[in-house]
C-alpha cells in the first residue's frame, strides 16, 4: 500500500517470483535484523554498525 503522506506513485515490480515495494513500517524489524549484519553494512557507506531499529525507523 502507498503512503498517503507521498506525493508521488511508488512503483510496485512484480513477476512470478519477486515482489518489490516500498519499505512500510511493517517491515521495520527485518530491515534492522538485515542491516545489523556486520558482513552486509561493511559493503554499505551509509549504514551504521550496529544498526538499531532507531536507524530503521529513520530509514
């Protein structure tokens, strides 16, 4: 589902065996557990290690 609060259509890609959306609050907890692995934040510039849900709300 869109956020009302977004001025533009967010684009939804979806074939037989994915479906990628937009991040929803829903997915908060997942994305933390994600981006706290030491492995995948040190590829990234921009995550902080450890990556708590505070980071992920503010993602």
């Amino acid at each position: 589902m869109a956020d009302p609060a977004w001025p533009f259509a967010t684009p939804v890609l979806k074939t037989e065996r994915l479906l990628l959306s937009a991040p929803t609050p829903d997915d908060r907890a997942a994305i933390q557990r994600l981006a706290d692995d030491y492995d995948v934040s040190r590829w990234l510039m921009r995550v902080p290690h450890p990556y708590t849900l505070d980071d992920a709300d503010f993602f």
